[in-house]
C-alpha cells in the first residue's frame, strides 16, 4: 500500500494518505481560482479516511453559496493559511487533498481538468489532458 505525506508550508499541520488517490486532477472554476488566488487548483482525492491530519490547528470556512449549488468546506492551516484539505457534499466519500502540499506530488500523475469554460485565457491545456466544459461528467473541451 502506497503512503502519501503532505503539510502546510509552516509545517504547523502534516499528514498522511494511505492508498492512491483516486483521482487526480485539475479545476478552474471561479470558487477554486478564488480560493486560492491563482489560475486553478489541483487535487489528489483520497477516499474518505483515509487521509489522517496532524492535531495542529486546521480552520475551515464553510460555503453554501457556491455557484454550483453545493456545500463547500474549504480546511487551512490557522498559522499560514496553507489550504490542506476540502470537502465537497456532492463527494461525500472524498477527501479532496491538494496537490501541491503533497511530498511525492512529482509522482502523481494528474491527466484531467474541470471546469475548462471557465478557464483564464492564458491557461493553456497540456495535449493529451482531457479537461471538461464543467464538472461531473459534461462534454469535453
């Protein structure tokens, strides 16, 4: 069984992810670009569980307002405010963990984007990704 290691930049909160992601992939949604202030955001998603946090102090904010009309749960560190984790109600078997708080992310092949319509225009798609108009399982760009 694989395990995964991760943190926050501080190293205020670690840590670790038993089994491979389920799935590995990319969003640029407006909640995502937002949220993190850059052009998309890439999560590895574990089933439920199987991620277990350090104690440290983790804050979350909680949207209910989102534009795609489902719950939202957005975990961060409380010292630097590294995201480290979110929580979608319309998943709620995953634990979405992003990508580039993992240890071993250069091993984790992400071959898929979301919410491509939404994408900035100097965001260029890498060949051989299928990225989706939106989310779910609509059409392919």
């Amino acid at each position: 069984m694989s395990i995964y290691t991760g943190s926050c930049l501080c190293g205020s909160v670690t840590y670790e992810a038993k089994g491979e992601p389920r799935w590995v992939f990319e969003c640029y949604c407006n909640w995502c670009q937002k949220s993190t202030g850059g052009a998309a955001r890439a999560f590895a998603v574990f089933d439920m569980g199987k991620v277990n946090y350090s104690d440290s102090a983790v804050s979350e904010f909680v949207d209910k307002n989102t534009e795609h009309g489902f719950k939202m749960v957005n975990r961060f560190c409380s010292n630097c405010g590294s995201p480290v984790e979110m929580l979608v109600e319309r998943v709620p078997d995953g634990q979405f963990v992003p990508l580039g708080t993992i240890d071993q992310r250069y091993a984790i092949n992400l071959n898929e984007g979301r919410w491509g319509e939404l994408a900035l225009p100097h965001v260029a798609f890498k060949d051989g990704r299928k990225v989706r108009k939106q989310g779910g399982s609509s059409e392919l760009i």
